[in-house]
C-alpha cells in the first residue's frame, strides 16, 4: 500500500522492525561489556563486591538507558545536531543521576 508522501508502508514496518532488531543486539552486547568490568574487577580487587541483585539492577539501568537513547535519537533525527546532542545529553543525565542514586544514596537511601 502506498502513502501520499511515504512509499511502502510494509516495507517501512519490517524494515523498523530489523532495525530495532539489530538495537536490541546492540544494546545487549554494550550492557554485557558494561558489566564485565565490576565482574572482573571483583576477581582482583576487595572493594567490589556485586551481588547478583546489583548485577541485574544495573543490567536493567543499562539496557533502559541504551534503548532509551538509540530510540529517541532516531526520533529526534530531524532536529538540529544542538538540539539532539542536548536530548541525549538530558538522558544521559537522568540515568548518571539514577547510578549514584543506586550507588551511594545521595538524596535516599536506595543503594547503600
């Protein structure tokens, strides 16, 4: 079926489809790599000690955050490059915020 302005709309959905595919691989492997280094770091150092509830914690915040980002930069692919390096950058914050939240407690007592 063809749009006034767009070309095939099935083509579209499967293509956006192998595309979020390929994110969701690609967001997989980062948070896999992320979290390889406090797991190697345990083996050498005393001071890191995850358990398995802060492993998955943290795969989640990552996973999100990774998502989050890859889907609304494509959203926002249209704006300036000020304007989608300041979005990802608001991102990028929320989810540091969250981290040190988690990790030591600044505002709450959730992490530590």
């Amino acid at each position: 079926m063809n749009t006034a302005g767009g070309g095939d709309v099935l083509a579209n959905n499967s293509a956006m489809r192998a595309s979020m595919g390929i994110d969701a691989v690609r967001v997989a492997l980062a948070t896999a790599m992320i979290l390889l280094v406090p797991l190697v770091a345990m083996q050498f150092a005393q001071g890191v000690q995850w358990t398995g509830f802060d492993f998955a914690v943290a795969a989640v915040l990552l996973a999100g955050a990774g998502w989050t980002c890859l889907r609304t930069g494509r959203r926002v692919a249209r704006l300036a490059v000020w304007q989608r390096v300041a979005v990802v950058g608001a991102l990028a914050l929320v989810f540091a915020a969250i981290w040190v939240e988690l990790a030591v407690g600044v505002l709450f007592n959730f992490g530590s």
